[in-house]
C-alpha cells in the first residue's frame, strides 16, 4: 500500500470570518457544559466514594475498640488476683528483709567502730613511719666531726704549752737534779690541767 491510498483528503468548508468566528464560540460553549456535567459527575462518584469509605472506617474503628476493651478487660480479670498477691508478697519479703538486716548492719557498725578502725589506724601510723623519708644525717656528722677537731686543737695547744713550760723552766734552772725536774713537770702539767678544766 502506498501513502497515498491510505491518507484521506479532509473537506474543505468555506466560512466567512463572522461564522467562523459564530462556530467557534458554539463549540466552546458545547464543551465548557461538557466539562462541567463530566466534573459534576465526577464529584459525585468522588463524594459518594469518601462516604463509604469513611463510614466503613468508622464502623471498623468501633469494632477494632471494642474488641481491645473486652481483651484488656478480660486480660486484667485474669491478672488483677495474681498481682495484688505479688504485691503483698513483696510487702512481706520487704519487711522480712529488713528485720533480718538491721541487727546485723548494727553489730557490723559497732565491730567497727571498736575493733576494726582502731587496727587500722595503727596500721596507718606504722605506714605512715615506714613511708616517712629518713631525717638528714649530715648537720649530726658535721657538729660532731667540728667539736672533736675543736677538741683536738685544743689538745694540740695544750701540749705545745706544756712542753714549753716545761723548756722555760728547764733553761731557768739548769743546777737542778734531773728528778727533781721531771717531778715539777708533772706538777706544773697537772696544775695547767686544773686551770683548763
């Protein structure tokens, strides 16, 4: 088949600018009513549509609670006896509890507080002495290293003295006997040493 067997020729109408103008107003009108009738009809299938569908809402709203009132009716039939039981156990086991624990909590506290803290606490000390840094020993060395140097020179001093005592004397008295000497020596030594003292 050709294109050209197949395409129609389309007629052609003749019209003035007024009737033309006269058609197209007609068919405006035409489909502005047809439009409004179609849009009518369609809201109120639309309409009639929303109705049903929320009265079957409602209706399965209405069943959906009353059916959780009667569940949760049932379920606290059934549960209310066991749980004013349970709480009256408790109350019980409470109280119980209490009574068992207060004259044990008071004998641990008086344990305590006469037995126990007092060990600790001299535990605590003896740490605290076994922690404690040892006291510098050094200024107890060097006050006894300077008096036994300061007692040493003067033992030092007191036996150059002596000795020149005893070399004055000595050089004064050269006619002496020599035991006669050595005893004034010893009791010009002791004399010295009763005057230092």
């Amino acid at each position: 088949m050709s294109l050209r067997s197949t395409t129609r020729k389309k007629p052609q109408v003749k019209l003035s600018g007024s009737q033309l103008t006269r058609a197209q107003k007609r068919a405006m009108r035409s489909a502005r009513q047809l439009r409004l009738s179609e849009l009518s009809r369609a809201q109120k299938r639309a309409m009639r549509s929303a109705q049903q569908t929320a009265q079957r809402t409602a209706q399965s709203a209405q069943t959906a609670a009353q059916t959780a009132q009667n569940a949760a009716q049932r379920t606290a039939d059934r549960l209310g006896p066991p749980a004013g039981q349970a709480r009256d156990m408790a109350a019980t086991g409470l109280y119980n509890a209490r009574t068992w624990g207060a004259p044990r909590l008071d004998r641990a506290g008086a344990y305590i507080e006469k037995e126990l803290a007092p060990r600790v606490g001299s535990m605590m000390r003896q740490m605290a002495t076994r922690l404690e840094p040892p006291k510098p020993r050094r200024a107890r060395r060097g006050m006894a290293a300077t008096l036994l140097l300061a007692g040493g020179a003067l033992g030092a001093a007191g036996a150059v003295a002596t000795r020149r005592n005893a070399a004055r004397r000595q050089a004064e008295e050269p006619t002496s006997a020599p035991s006669e000497h050595l005893s004034s020596v010893s009791d010009s030594d002791s004399d010295d040493r009763a005057r230092t003292s």
